[in-house]
C-alpha cells in the first residue's frame, strides 16, 4: 500500500457541507487502496475569530498563549472531519501535533520543525485507519504548543510526507494549481500540469502564492513529489517535482509583485563596504531587500538602489535616515508606485533568448524597465505599478500566443 | 508560600468582561503571597456550540472524537485568562490536561482521573508562575484526549488540590456558597459558612446540585478543604470540611427533589431473594433505585415501592413488565407526580428530635407523607409532587424560625 498526504486549508473545511465534501475526497482516495494521512487548517474564520478574542482582553498577548488559543483551531477541525468519515463507516483518527508528536522549535508563532515521532502514526496506519492531523502546530522540547507561522499547514503536510516517505503529498486549494500568469489579469493564462520545485519557488515568491516558499523547499529538500489541487472540482491540479518530464520550450510563467517599494541612496562615498554596511544594517532591523542596483553617481560617489516590501518601507527609510553620517549618503529617495515582474523557467538563463524576448514585449508595448535582476531561473523588471498588469499581458502574449 | 487552588465555571469565563474580573481574583489571591493554581471550564456556551457543530456532521459521533473536539473549550479559557493576567504584569501560564499530565481512565466522555503527574506543574510553581489548567479533561495511557463528564471541571480542581496538597480549594460559582434551602423556594433561607462533606454529599444527591458528588467524594477521601462562592460577589462562601468547628443545634438544610418516579411492584410472592431479584435486574441495566419501602400485601403476598429517576421510569418499567413471570408479582403501578424532601445534618439521627420535627411540620402543614427514608446525616420524605415547595417552607420555618 502507499500513502498519500492530503491537506486541506481553511475554507475547504469551513462548514459542514464543506466538510463532507473533504471527507468525500479522503474516502475516495482511501478506498482506492491507499493509506491516507490528511492534515488540516482552522476552519474558515476560527482563526480570526480567535484574535479577536484575544485582543478584545489582551492588546500584546505572548506568544505562547497565542499559539495555546490558536491551536484549538485545527483541532476542531480534525475531530469534525473524523466524525464525518466515521458517518460513512470509515476508520479514522484525529490526531493533535503533540499526540503525533510533531518536534519544533521554541520560536512560538514562527516555530520551525525539527523532527517528527512516528511511533503513534505509524501504528494506526498499521491498523489501516485514516489519520487526520493538526496542521500549522507542533511542541517545543519544554513541551508547549507551537505554530509554524504564515503557510504552516503546507509545511506539516510536506514535513509528515517526508517523515512517512509518502508517494505523494496533496494539497488541496481554492483553484486547481499553477497557471502561466494570475487568470484576473490573463483570462487566457494556461494551467500547468508540471512544475519544478525551483520554478515554484520563483512563482511563489513573485506573488503567485498558492504554495508558501517553506513548504516548497522543505518538499525540494527531502524530495517530497507534491500537488496542488482543488477540494471543489475534481479534475487534475499541478504536479511539482525535482524534473518536470516534458522538455522545456518555454518559460513556465509569468508573475508579479506590486507591493514593493523602491528605494535609492543617493550620492554614496566611494568607501569600499558601503553597500555591506547598508545591507547588513537593514539587515539587522529585519528588513529583506530584494532587487539591488548599483550605479555610478557624480564623481567621488554612487548611488545604490534596491527594493523593499513596502510595510517595510516607512522603517527602512527611519533607518536608514538616523544612520545618514556614518553612511555618508547625500539624500534619501523612495517610490512606493513601482512593481516587478517576472518571467520563471528552469534553464531560462542558459537560453538567453529568453530574456531578450520579454524586453522585446516590453519595448512593443512601450513599457519602461526602471531595473532589471536575474536569477539562474527567473528575469525580473520593474516598472511603474500602473504599468504592471499591462506589462504581464504582454509578455504572457510573447510567450504562449506566438508559439 | 501556601498554594491556593481556583476552579472558575464556565458561567464565570463566559466574555471579555467576566475573564477580567476572573483574572483580578486570581491575582489578588497571588499578590496576598499564595501560590495559585487556577482550573478553568469552557466559556458559556462553548460547549454547546461544539455540540452543535458535531451534531451537524453526525448525529453519533463517536465519544473519543466528541472529546478531541470538546477538550478545545478548556484550552480557549486558559489561554484568554492567562493573556488577561498577562496584561496585569502577572507572571503565568497555562497548561492542557495533558501537558500537566492528568492521566485517566479511556472512558471517554465519563473518564476518571487516575494520576496527576507533578514536575510541570511544580516546576511552574517554584517559578512563582500562576499556572492555568484547563478542566474537565484528561489524556489515556494511549495518549488520547479524555473529558470527565459532568461536574468534571470541580473534580479536576479537587484532584489537583490534593496533588499538590493545596491549602484550599475555591470552587467559583454564580452563587456564593450553599443555604439551607434553595432561596427561590424560601426567600429567608440562611448562607452556610461551613458544612460536613457528608452534609454536602446529601445535599447535593437530594438536588442542592452547588458542586458534583464526585467531586466531594474525592475532596472527603483526600481531605481537601473546600470552598464555594461567587465569582462575581466578594463575599464569603460555604466552606466544606471533614469537622465542622461550630457544635450543631439543628439542621444544615433542606433539600428536594421532584426529578424521581415512584414504582410499586403488587402482590410479589413471598420468596426468598425476591427483593434481591428485582433490584439485581434494574442494576443491570443501570437504573439507580433510591428509597424502597416493603410493606406486607395481602395473604401470601407483599408489595414493594421505589422510587427511581424520572428519566429511567420507561425504561424500569418496560424492564420490569418483561420479567412479570420471573419476579411473580401480580401488577405493576407507577407515579410520576411525587417527590422528595430531606433534612440533612451530621449527627442527625443520634438526635430523634430532629426526625420528630420534621414530621410535625409536615402533619401541621396537612401534608401527607407517603414514605420515609433514611441515612445516618438524613431524611426524607416521600410526597405528592404538588406539595414539595410547601413542605420545604415549612420544615424549614420549623428549625430555623422557631429557634
């Protein structure tokens, strides 16, 4: 027998309705002959929910009695879920991250996990019974409750694919996997069957979202073949694997970020470390840079410019600002209206006409490149943000009409 | 230091609000020099929302997942007070059953607590922590989530007074302590400082219903002194002993209840075992038989009365009816309009008297009596449903106006 991971989020768990059509999918996939391990989210608005009642009594609760209140969450929703295959005749069990024994880090609300116990779910998948897991939590070694911070239910499911070597980990969404660009801004945008943890990586990090980052390297690192599909509609999803079997002819998709901003330090020394000392000092503040560019400004000086989210923005520019003597910068400019985006594709910087093409839909379009950045897999440009889903268009067209 | 244990109903936790005030108890307790061990049930309606949610998915579900799911209430409760004290710059933590390690017995749904093991808690304590464990639950040997039935929150704080050899125990509730009959019957009923464990046992089982049995019994076997009050008066309450300090000149109150059935078996013959027979048989389908009255029927023959909870009435009598040939009795009769008052007392019955007076404001009052029963702390009085309440004011006028 093998076994198949499937995890399922928020709203495909927010009511009871809902509920029976997740339970649905685990009997299907269980009385195919395979042993079944689900995780799950907090149902709908519990989470929310829970919030609001914490800071209706507490404005800066701790963290760890965050985590104890939050946790309940995921808790009712395994043992609903249980209830309803048990209505169907199916064996089953819910099971807590500390019944499982799900081993974390002590960082509550951003918990890391670092090992998983298989001696309990083992023997119920021994006893052929479907086991339904707490996801987004786990226990310290002082053995408090701690959650995994934003996407933690995607890192349980790919954590206990890996712990339990399952043939496959299933992660069912609102929409039925990965597309060329965002279908709100390209009606026309195509789903992908096939995706490679990197290209998903670059996807998810250029605001495709439907997988969170540390889910997909946790899934690259222990080579975990994953799936993202739709607990509404039951057709194919996206497989993510290490190699995609098709070859390659081109890009994978097209993606963008608009909440960036854009700053630049302008009229630098010429001091070699300068851009260490501004980078590790943002740094240090917590605050991630994104694209840099470094030019040469008047004589004796530079100019550095780079991007931020722009929640940041307002603190990098404080920083940044109360350190202006030791940077020797001459002034301070930030553009919050710009956005990026991207083209992703395994092996896209070995075919440089790759890149060429995308500038060449920007040019057709009379979009201006404000900085460009590369990666091995992945070009990016940014633009004004008004220019941004035009932009996306325009490329998707070069790439996928023209063929 | 002394430690001091704190069990809040769900009444008590229900809101924001009610969480606050909760939390200024608790801390005024801790900020006198105590150690403090609070026990929390599930906010107001928590559990009923559970139910419901359950309910809605499956009509049977089975009692291990209803545990999983209500065992979610307690944990809400601590987590909130906790923040609440958090917000008072008090230093605390909370803690589920099973990270205290409260095993018990796998019964779900009527577990009962079998070891409380110390180091967390101890080690919280020697911190000077307050420490909040959530109520009403447990964890198996096999490490699942147990809940403790009715009343299970006491017994929880009860078991951990006696754990931790706590000074007392508080049992915070929406009265302020036990009188001598219920106030809504008798407008002038007296507040109890201090009552028996016994006392309290038979007031409880004849309907004063202010703490569970089991958790009496438990605080009687490992003498826990007890005390009930309101969360929300700061007054008093009843505090339960072993002794009382006070020598007893009369009753410590009054009690019915008009949730019993009367049964009455005519023309049993008169074998040997027959008694034994008919009691065997309801047992076995555990149906509780409390006052039984044999009286000589006609020749050869003889009746016997009981008395049984209304609830279980069908179910004794459809029982009972099956078996007619096996028992020989000649017809069955039934009463569901009856009920019972009783005065309780430590050292009742080596005062006649007491019985004496009773029965004299009942033949004052013109109220018949149809049987008597009693126990070494108690009597009681069989009556027509109709004249319970009168029969309460009367006896009570009797010992305690006329003193």
């Amino acid at each position: 027998m093998s076994l198949i991971v499937q995890k399922f989020g928020g709203s495909s768990v927010r009511d009871a309705q809902r509920i029976r059509n997740v339970a649905g999918i685990i009997a299907e996939t269980y009385l195919e002959g395979n042993d079944v391990l689900v995780v799950l989210s907090a149902q709908g608005d519990t989470t929310d929910d829970l919030i609001a009642k914490a800071e209706e009594i507490n404005s800066h609760p701790s963290k760890r009695e965050m985590d104890m209140l939050l946790s309940t969450g995921e808790q009712i929703s395994v043992a609903l879920c249980a209830m309803a295959l048990e209505s169907m005749g199916l064996p089953c069990v819910s099971l807590t991250a500390w019944q499982v024994g799900i081993q974390t880090t002590a960082v509550h609300g951003d918990a890391r996990i670092k090992r998983i116990d298989s001696e309990r779910v083992q023997a119920e998948l021994d006893q052929h019974r479907i086991v339904l897991i707490t996801g987004f939590q786990g226990m310290d070694r002082a053995g408090d409750v701690t959650t995994l911070g934003r996407g933690g239910s995607d890192t349980s499911a790919v954590a206990l694919a890996a712990a339990f070597r399952a043939k496959l980990c299933q992660i069912y969404t609102d929409v039925d996997g990965v597309y060329t660009a965002d279908p709100r801004i390209v009606p026309n945008a195509r789903h992908l069957d096939e995706i490679t943890y990197d290209e998903m990586l670059e996807l998810a990090s250029q605001g495709a979202g439907v997988l969170h980052n540390r889910s997909v390297e946790l899934a690259k690192k222990f080579r975990v073949d994953l799936e993202v599909l739709s607990s509404l509609e039951r057709k194919p999803g996206t497989k993510v694997k290490e190699v995609t079997k098709v070859e390659k002819t081109t890009i994978a998709g097209v993606a963008k970020d608009t909440s960036i901003a854009r700053i630049a330090l302008i009229g630098l020394r010429h001091n070699p470390g300068v851009a260490f000392q501004v980078f590790d000092l943002l740094s240090k503040h917590n605050i991630n840079v994104d694209l840099i560019l470094q030019s040469i400004g008047r004589e004796d000086s530079k100019d550095i410019s780079f991007t931020v989210h722009e929640k940041d923005l307002e603190d990098a520019r404080a920083i940044l600002t109360e350190n202006q003597e030791v940077l020797c910068f001459d002034h301070i400019e930030v553009d919050g209206n710009i956005g990026k985006v991207s083209i992703v594709g395994a092996g896209l910087m070995t075919n440089c006409g790759m890149a060429a093409r995308m500038f060449e839909a920007l040019y057709e379009a009379g979009i201006n490149i404000q900085m460009i950045n590369t990666s091995e897999i992945r070009v990016s440009v940014l633009l004004d943000e008004g220019d941004v889903d035009r932009a996306v268009r325009a490329i998707h067209a070069k790439f996928f009409d023209e063929i």
